[in-house]
C-alpha cells in the first residue's frame, strides 16, 4: 500500500506543480505544455478514484482535442519568429489574495465538514453503468449535449472563417 | 490513502489557481487555461464524491457533461479569440475592451 500512496502523491504533486507553472509561467508554449501535464496528472487522480472511463475520456478530449486546440490558438495568434511568447500580468497581488482567500475558504470547509462519506467503496463497471444511466435517467441531457456540440461546431467554423467570402454571398 | 479531504484539497488548489490565472493573466489563451483549470476541479470533486459518499454513478454522468461543455467551450472561444486577433492584431483582454464592432 505504500508503493502506491507515492504514486498518488506524485500525481497529486504533477497536478499541482504543474497547475503552478501554467498559472505563474511568463512563456504561453509554456504554459500550454504544462496544462497538458495537470491533465495527464488528473487523469491518475481519476484512476485512483477508480473512474477508468472518464480517466479514458480524459486523455481523450483534453489532451487530445482541447489542448491541440490551445496550441493552434498560441501558434496562430502569435507570430512564429517571436520565439519568446512573453506574456505579462497584472493585479498579480490583488489576484493572489483574492484567490488565496478562496482556497483558505474552501480548504477550511472540506477539513472542518463532517462529509457523509463511506470510506470508498469499489465501484465495478462504470462503463456498463454509465452507458445505461446515460440512455435512461439522463438521456434529455445527453440529447441536449449533442445539440450543443453541433451548435458548438458551426458557430466555431462560422466565427473562424475568413470574412472574404462575405460580399459574394451577399 | 484514497481520503477524501485530499482530493478536495487538490481540487480547491486547481480552482485558486485557475481563478488567478483568469483574474491575472492578460493573454486571452492564458485566461482560457484558467477556465479549463477550474472545469477540472470541478470535476475532481464530482468523480471524489461519487466514490466516497454516493451510491450511484451520476457524479461520473455530470463530469461527462462537463468536459463536453469544455470542449465546446474551447473551440467556439478560441474562435472567438482568432477573430479579435484578425481585428485588433493582439490578444491581450485589455486592448480588446472597445465595443464597437
């Protein structure tokens, strides 16, 4: 057991350092990179939570799709001779009180709560569960979530569309 | 090991950062970043419930829903942010404050 409490606290360390490094991080290709490794590490927080399929569905769409997402946006928004992406900050301070005081909020009521909580039962077949949760009890949101993502697609191709063609449709 | 209160102690580490990095990063892809960065944490706190005090697997069906709406999210902002690009020639959030088209 504990062989694997270190590998817990290494992920938990990945997922926090790495956070760290996208928050305070003065490079953006920087930053990207270190977003990808507080991912991969809250992928393993999902997997000692014994979510396989959400861990999979992790890798998936956040390092797979939203990531390569952000990496186009700084490479296009960007020019490629500007090796050194620097991006400033402001309210540095102010920002960090703030949100100091919202973690000492958060982290008091998680310490001090008394949770329902059982110990942690195993959880077998997610993939099973969710598949039937997803087309019985949930499945307006689900319909809902699809129609969101088509909307989602044209509205993203219309918007990044280069506004030449706009007088020969009109 | 596998407690509770660590993984909302994580979760809340993620939320401040990525609070801060929305309040205090002036690139618009930085501020985005924040974004996905508390969509995690909200995340590790739904699958850190399921396990230890739920008796269903909603919390799993509910990040589901959560990293779909991120995903739409990305794309349609980093649209959003090509286009401010394409019109001001830079993306820091404060340059871009006018409101006429």
């Amino acid at each position: 057991m504990l062989f694997g409490n270190l590998i817990f606290y290494l992920f938990v360390a990945i997922t926090v350092l790495s956070a760290g490094v996208v928050v305070f991080s003065n490079k953006l290709t920087y930053a990207v990179f270190a977003l990808l490794f507080t991912f991969f590490g809250v992928a393993g927080l999902y997997v000692f939570l014994e979510a396989d399929f959400l861990a999979a569905v992790q890798l998936l769409i956040y390092v797979g799709g939203v990531l390569v997402l952000l990496l186009f946006g700084v490479m296009l928004t960007n020019k490629i001779t500007d090796v050194r992406i620097s991006q400033g900050s402001m309210n540095r301070v102010i920002g960090g009180l703030i949100a100091l005081g919202i973690f000492g909020i958060l982290a008091y009521v998680a310490v001090t709560t008394v949770w329902n909580s059982s110990g942690g039962r195993s959880i077998s077949e997610t993939v099973n569960t969710i598949g039937i949760l997803l087309m019985t009890k949930w499945l307006l949101p689900f319909e809902v979530a699809s129609v969101l993502l088509l909307a989602a697609l044209i509205g993203a191709a219309m918007l990044a569309r280069r506004p030449r063609s706009r007088r020969e449709s009109s | 090991m596998n407690h509770l209160v660590v993984y909302l102690i994580v979760s809340a580490i993620l939320f401040a950062l990525g609070l801060l990095a929305v309040v205090s990063r002036r690139n618009a892809i930085a501020v985005l970043m924040g974004v996905e960065l508390i969509l995690n944490s909200a995340n590790i706190n739904f699958v850190a419930f399921t396990k230890f005090s739920a008796t269903t697997l909603d919390g799993h069906i509910v990040a589901i829903f959560v990293i779909i709406a991120a995903a739409a999210e990305a794309a349609v902002a980093l649209a959003i942010v090509l286009n401010i690009y394409n019109n001001y020639k830079t993306i820091n959030v404060d340059d871009a404050a006018s409101l006429r088209g």
